[in-house]
C-alpha cells in the first residue's frame, strides 16, 4: 500500500469546566442502629458510616486499629462531649453505662473517636484522641481523659471500605460507595484555521454521564490493597465536521493542549482520598492529498457502558455493554485521497491515597472514532493515532471515489505500574467500501 503524504491535524476542546458539578464530600455520619450498652466497651475493630452530603451515596469504613478504640458516637447514653487539647471529658446520661465505663475502659492507651457530639472535631471529620489516663466522677457521671489528638492513619492496621451491597460478582462481596457526574457540551466553531486549511465543527454536542463505584482493602502491615472499581458510562456524541483544504498536507501534526478538569476528590477522614479527573474531548484526524473541501457528520452513542477496574490485575478486569449506535455521512468534493475522522474521547484519571502511605493512581482511556476513507483509486490509508485503517477498494472508481467509514471503539487502562492493558477494542464496518460519484 501506497503511503501517501498526509497530515493527522488533531485537535481536542475540552469546554466542559462550567457544567461540572463537584463531587459531593462525604462526611461521617451516626450510625443509625440500635446500640447495646455493651459498646460501652472499647473493641479493636470499629465501623464509620459516611454519607455524601447532597446525595445518596454512602460509605463505610470497617477498621482494625492498633489500640482498643471507643466511637462514642456507638454510645447511646453519651450526653456530651468537650474536648480540649489535653482532654476529652465525657458525661453520660445513664448511671449504668457510666459503671460500665468504670469496669470496661484501660487506664491508659486506648482510642476516643468523636463525632459531632461537641468541640472535638470539624464538621467533615471524626476526631481522634489517644487518652494516656482516665478520671472518674460519680456525681456528674463524667470521665475525664486525659488525651493528645491523633489521627486514623496513625492507628489503623487494616481496613476495607464498605458500601452499598449488590449482588455476588464472580465470587467477590460488592462492596460500594459511589459518584455520579453528568458533562454536558454544546460547541461549534472553528478548530483549525491555517492558510491553507480550515477545519470548523458546525454543531457538536458531547454529554457523559459517569457513576463510579468501588471498594478498597488495606493493610497497613504489609501496605497491601486489593479492590476494584466500577465506571458506568454514558456518552453521546454528535458532531458535524467540514475541513477546506487547500493543499495537500504532508508532515505537520496539529496537536492542541487539552485543559484537565478536576472533580474535587472523594475524601474520607485521613483515611481514604479519591480524586477523579475527567476529561472530554472531541478531535479530528485528518489527511488530504489535494485541495477539496471534505464533510462529515456523525452521530455515536453509548448508554451503558460498564469499566471494571481490578486494581491488582488486568485480568481480572473487564468491560461490557459498549453496544454504540453511530451514524455516520460524509462528501468529498474532487478527486483526492482523503481521511476526515472525528473522534471523542474520554479520558479518566483517577488518584488514591490510602491513609497519606500509599498512591494508586488508575487511567482509562475510551476513544470513539469515526473514520471516513476517501480514495481516488484504492490506495490511501491514513495512520491514524487511534490505530484505525480501512480496506480500500480497488480498481477504478470512475467519475468518482471509493468511500469506506467505519466506527472505532477501544479502551485502554492501566493502574499504577502494576498492569497496562486493552481492555476492549472493536471496529465496526458502517459503509463497506463503495464507489460513489461525484
Ligand atoms: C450541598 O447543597 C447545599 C445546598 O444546596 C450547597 O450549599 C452545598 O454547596 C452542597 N454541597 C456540595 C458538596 O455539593
Ligand atoms: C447506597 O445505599 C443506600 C442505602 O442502602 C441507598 O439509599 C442509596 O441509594 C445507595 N446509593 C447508591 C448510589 O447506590
Ligand atoms: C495484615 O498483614 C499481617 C502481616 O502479613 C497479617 O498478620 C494480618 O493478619 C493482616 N491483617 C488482616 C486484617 O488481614
Ligand atoms: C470549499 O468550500 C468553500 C467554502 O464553502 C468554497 O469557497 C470552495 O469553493 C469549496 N472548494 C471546493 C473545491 O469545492
Ligand atoms: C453529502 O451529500 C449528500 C447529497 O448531496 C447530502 O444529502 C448530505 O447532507 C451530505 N452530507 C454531508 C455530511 O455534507
């Protein structure tokens, strides 16, 4: 096959910034259940409910810490709590959990974890005291302990981040917690304007929708994770492109900057960050062997769309439901050689911190294309940067010019340098290659 002189003149846009919502933050919460007496009595292991603040996605952390540990907010018959940098001083509203106090708690080295239920911490956290002593008065019901404040990530040995049950996957327990975000773009313009080529975009619209779900387990021993998550993804595209050239294009490559959006993180105490970062761009690949004037306008669309994300193997990550529907249309003026394909692509970043020791940082890449071949006499293909080619046809097309177009879907992730791998890849014949005339 002939390599013919062409350009990729690519370029993205990504004008999404303003229709971004933020993440809600998660902030903890009570726990709504009924709590025995009993929990009066410190344990190594404690579960923190969290909830997101304007929407029903919750979490839930369940940790092993290196230190028995009392969540007063597990307590029913706590009344108050004041905290002070040297104590936390907690009055009970009953006589009998005041004794239990008395006969269950250390005398030192143990955990106060507080919740609102007075100074002792900011609105979007839970507070952490390590008491080094303990005090009792009988006529107020109240123990004082004395504390110095800590953190999560000082005393936790292993947790796992819960969430909202589902069904068994493969085996696994589901456990999730979960964001929703819509994008939503309507655009038209110029994309190129050179002296001998133009490239405007006439109507295009982009929206996403994006869920992300997930759970994560750590050991702070080993710093070990394991988990998984979870994208359900939307997109529809519709973009009507026209490039004016007026000469062939050999050896440029057009290659704008595309603007990062940055969806503020997902933030659980010190205990877990997740700061996603999407990107939504539309570009164009194009190549032209003479001066013509080439149209395309296409439409594609997914709505179910699911990306899995083992974060130890690729392996055991997967996507499904990426049934596009497309519509694709596209003119050339004279005879040249020409490729016009617009593509949208989505990229997604997302960052994990674990407890300030670990980073895991995960990336998926999902590009959409369209590639329209025109080809005076079967001998032209471009080498497109998503990897996409067509078969040309053969033999003369007279008074006109062989058309093939064919839609392009693939996604690639990676985690960390742990795996880098294809994840999904079709291509999908719109036109089998034709001979239209001019
Ligand atoms: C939640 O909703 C309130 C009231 O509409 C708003 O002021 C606040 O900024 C929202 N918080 C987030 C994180 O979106
Ligand atoms: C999570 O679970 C809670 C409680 O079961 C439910 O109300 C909420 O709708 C769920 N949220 C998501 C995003 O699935
Ligand atoms: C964490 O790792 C240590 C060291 O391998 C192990 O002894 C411990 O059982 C692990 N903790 C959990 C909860 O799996
Ligand atoms: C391409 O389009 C421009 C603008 O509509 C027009 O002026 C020009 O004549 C066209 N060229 C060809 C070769 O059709
Ligand atoms: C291509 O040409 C046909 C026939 O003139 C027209 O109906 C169609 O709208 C054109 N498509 C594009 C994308 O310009």
């Amino acid at each position: 096959m002939l390599t013919v002189p062409h350009t990729i003149a690519a370029l993205a846009v990504l004008p999404l910034a303003a229709a971004l919502q933020p993440v809600p933050a998660f902030k903890p919460v009570r726990a709504r259940r009924t709590v025995a007496q009993s929990s009066v009595s410190p344990s190594r292991h404690v579960s923190l409910p969290y909830q997101s603040e304007n929407s029903s996605a919750v979490a839930q952390v369940d940790a092993d810490f290196n230190l028995l540990t009392l969540n007063l907010e597990d307590v029913a018959s706590v009344s108050s709590v004041d905290c002070s940098t040297t104590s936390v001083t907690i009055t009970f509203s009953s006589e009998s959990a005041y004794e239990d106090s008395l006969s269950y708690w250390p005398s030192s080295d143990f955990l106060l974890l507080t919740n609102h239920l007075g100074d002792c911490d900011t609105d979007s956290k839970r507070g952490v005291y390590k008491a080094s002593s303990v005090s009792f008065d009988e006529d107020t019901l109240s123990v004082v302990a004395t504390t110095t404040q800590t953190s999560f990530s000082d005393h936790i040995e292993y947790f796992s981040v819960q969430f909202n049950s589902s069904a068994p996957l493969s085996g696994r327990k589901r456990r999730d917690f979960s964001v929703s975000d819509t994008l939503d773009y309507d655009w038209s313009g110029e994309l190129i304007d050179l002296d001998d080529l133009e490239i405007d975009v006439y109507s295009s619209t982009l929206t996403a929708t994006i869920d992300l779900s997930g759970a994560i387990d750590y050991n702070s021993t080993t710093e070990a994770y394991n988990g998984y998550l979870e994208f359900d993804l939307g997109f529809v595209g519709d973009i009507d492109v026209q490039a004016y050239a007026k000469a062939s294009y050999s050896d440029d490559l057009y290659d704008y900057t595309v603007a990062d959006v940055s969806v503020s993180a997902i933030d659980i105490d010190d205990i877990i960050k997740i700061g996603p970062t999407i990107e939504l761009s539309l570009g164009v690949e194009f190549a032209i062997t003479g001066s013509a004037n080439v149209t395309a306008d296409v439409t594609m669309e997914v709505t179910d769309g699911k990306i899995y994300i083992d974060l130890l193997e690729s392996s055991g990550s997967y996507t499904s439901g990426w049934t596009p529907t497309y519509t694709a249309d596209a003119n050339l003026t004279t005879e040249v050689d020409a490729e016009l394909n617009p593509y949208v692509e989505l990229d997604l970043s997302i960052g994990i911190d674990i407890l300030d020791v670990v980073d895991i940082s995960v990336g998926i890449e999902a590009t959409a294309e369209i590639v329209n071949e025109f080809s005076v006499d079967g001998d032209f293909s471009l080498s497109s940067t998503t990897g996409a080619s067509l078969t040309d046809g053969s033999g003369s097309c007279s008074n006109g010019y062989w058309y093939a177009c064919d839609f392009v879907f693939d996604i690639e992730a990676y985690v960390t340098d742990i795996w880098s791998d294809t994840l999904y890849e079709v291509t999908v014949p719109i036109y089998e290659t034709e001979c239209i005339a001019f």
